[in-house]
C-alpha cells in the first residue's frame, strides 16, 4: 500500500519539457545550498553552460561511462560535495545519462542519510529506462550493480531536445530497450515502432515509461507476481551472458547485446511453444533502429558452455533451475527452467 503510493508520486513527478522551459524551471529554482552534476559530454549545450556559469562553485562536472560507476570515484565525489558544504534541504540535480544518474542517485540516497535528487536523464536509455523506478548504484569488482539503494528521485524532467547530440549508436541501444517495452507488454508502441514514417520520439519515450512503471511497483523484485519487474529482464539473461563471457573480447555495448539476446530469448519461447509468431519481424525491427541482429557469433555450440557457466554465476542459480523472462501471446511472462533444459533449448536454435 505504502509503495504504491511512493511509486504513484513518482509517477506524477515525471515531466516533459522542451529546453527553453526546463531552462526557465531550473533557474528559477535552483538555489545556492543545491549540487549540480553534469555530463561532460553536454557541456557545450547552451543551457548546461548557463547552469555552469551561474553555479560555478557548485558544479561537478564527470564524464559518463560505466567507469564512473566505482566505490572509489564516490568516495572522492562525496567528500567533495560534503566539504562544498550540504544541508538536509540541499537537493542534487543531475544531468546524465544512466551511468551519471546511478551514480549521482546512489550519492544522493547515502549523504546525510539521504537529499533530494532531481534528474535530467540526457541520454535515451536513461530517459527511458534507468531515470525509472528508484534503483541506484555502482559497481564492484565482481560485478555490476552491486553496491546500491532504491531510492526514488524526487522529480525527473524529461527533454528530448538533450537527444540532438547523442551518437548514433546511443540512440540505437536506447532502441533496444524500447523494443523490449514493446514486446512484453506495450502492443501501442510496437505498432508506433513498425510504422515506416519516424515516430514522435517524446510519445516513444512516453509509452515506454508507462511500460516500465507496471513493473516497478513490485519495489523488491518479488518473483511470484505477474508484474514482477524480473520481466523487464526478457532479453538481459543471454544478453548479459554474452557482455559478460570470457571468449567475447570486442566493445558491444549494454543495448547492442540485449539486440542479441532478445532474438535468442524470442527464440526459445518459440521453442518451447509459447511465442506462435515469426521471431525474423524482431529482427527486421532491430535492423530498422541500426542494433545487431548476428547472435550466431556469440550464441553456438562453441559458447553455449561458456554462456551457461555465466549465466548460473550471475543468477545464483538454486537447485539448478533459473528464472527467465519469456513472451508468449499475452506479453512477458517469467518461466522457471531448468539449467539442462535450457542449455538444450539453445543448442536447438538456428
Ligand atoms: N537504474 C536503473 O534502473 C538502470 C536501468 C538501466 C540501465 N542502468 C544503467 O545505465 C547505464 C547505461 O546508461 P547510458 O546508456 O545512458 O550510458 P552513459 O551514461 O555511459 O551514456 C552513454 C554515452 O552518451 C553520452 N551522453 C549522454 N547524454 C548525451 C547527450 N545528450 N549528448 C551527447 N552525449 C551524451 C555519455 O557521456 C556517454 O558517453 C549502465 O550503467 C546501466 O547499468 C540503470
Ligand atoms: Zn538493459
């Protein structure tokens, strides 16, 4: 009951903006008790450089990348904020993609206890998925995410305009989490998707929040509901398998490997008689937003082991079963399976 209404408040804190009226709310109300947080990459955007201008002193200025994402880097970012001076009013904005805004809200749950943290997610994976739902963190050494809270940001301020200079291949991995939305449970945005003509990216953005956000309300990922949020995994066991393995030594990006791993996961639903449609209409979608589709290379008898040992280490596997998101005819479902059968199931895909 309370969570539902934390996650219903956050839901209304959720605004979307052109620049010239983000521009007008920041200003008027960003004082000099709050901290700033910026990308270094959107430094050169004409409102980032007004904010630095007038906040000079107050402004931390980080170039996003998973790096970022360490205990030592929020060691030094948080005794820097400290010594600049915060109060319990103090509120942390920041301007970034994922990589800055789990970082920049892990800081923000863990000074004094926790301060207001308003984001401005500036890339489209953040707009769409990690600016969602409260989950903060870094990384340790053994993995990713590992060290974090759930922590809701007080407001986040949606601006598409932010997307003008992202890269490309950017843009494409935000796609790849779209596309997901829109296989589990979001038949709207698939339709806007296949549409020949450039969709209206804030509706885009727009359906994909509302997508995520019925998930997000089972705050602590419990399994046995049928909105868990492990279903906003579908395409993350085997895409992380393949990000994650030994033997793949090339730069795929955290979107580019979900591609693959949502045509393999797509694959093995339709294996087991869940999914009755074509698995190539997901490939031809993938290809329209510019993400790999070539699971071949990273998905054959030669990696399925490597793959396996990897997905049993990253899911703490129990009595040799793990839990993975599937889509059948209603959407995304979670399926418990066997680590034999599963490993059988993907030496049968071609
Ligand atoms: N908290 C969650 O629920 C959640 C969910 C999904 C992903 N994540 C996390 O998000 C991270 C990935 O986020 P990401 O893909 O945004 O990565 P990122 O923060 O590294 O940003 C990608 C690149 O785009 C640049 N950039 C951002 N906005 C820009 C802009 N407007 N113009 C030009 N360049 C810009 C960044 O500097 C960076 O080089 C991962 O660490 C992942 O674990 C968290
Ligand atoms: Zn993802």
């Amino acid at each position: 009951m309370k969570i539902r209404k934390i996650i219903d408040k956050h839901t209304h804190e959720i605004e979307f903006l052109k620049i010239a009226q983000l521009e007008k709310k920041l200003i008027n109300n960003i004082s000099n008790n709050d901290i700033l947080i910026f990308d270094r990459n959107i430094a050169e955007i004409g409102l980032i450089k007004k904010l630095l201008k007038r906040f000079p002193k107050r402004s931390i200025v980080i170039k996003g990348h998973e790096k970022i994402k360490n205990i030592h880097n929020y060691s030094s970012i948080i005794e820097k904020i400290i010594k600049l001076g915060v109060q319990r009013k103090t509120i942390i904005y920041s301007f970034g993609g994922g990589t800055l805004g789990d970082l920049s809200g892990f800081l923000a749950s863990t000074i004094l206890r926790g301060v207001e943290h308003v984001m401005i997610p500036t890339s489209l994976l953040a707009m769409v998925d990690s600016s969602i739902g409260g989950k903060t963190g870094i990384n340790s050494k053994f993995g990713k995410n590992l060290i974090g809270t759930f922590y809701l940001p007080k407001k986040v301020f949606i601006c598409s305009d932010f997307l003008k200079s992202l890269p490309k291949r950017e843009i494409a991995c935000g796609y790849a989490e779209i596309i997901k939305y829109s296989l589990i449970n979001s038949k709207q945005l698939h339709k806007l998707l296949i549409k020949k003509s450039k969709g209206d990216i804030n509706k885009i953005i727009k359906l994909s929040i509302n997508s995520k956000l019925k998930y997000v309300s089972d705050f602590r990922e419990k399994l046995k509901s049928k909105n868990s949020r492990a279903i906003l995994n579908f395409g993350h066991t085997i895409g992380h398998a393949i990000e994650n393995s030994n033997f793949y030594k090339g730069n795929l990006k955290h979107g580019e490997a979900i591609s693959l791993g949502m045509i393999v996961e797509l694959k093995i639903s339709s294996l087991l008689n869940y999914y009755p449609k074509r698995v190539d209409d997901l490939i031809e979608i993938l290809k329209k937003y510019n993400l790999p589709v070539n699971y071949n290379k990273y998905v054959n008898k030669k990696t399925i082991p490597s793959l396996i040992k990897k997905i049993t280490f990253d899911k703490k596997v129990i009595n040799e079963d793990v839990n993975i998101a599937l889509v059948g005819k209603n959407g995304g479902f979670i399926k418990k399976i066997s680590i034999r059968d599963l490993k059988s199931t993907l030496n049968q895909i071609k």
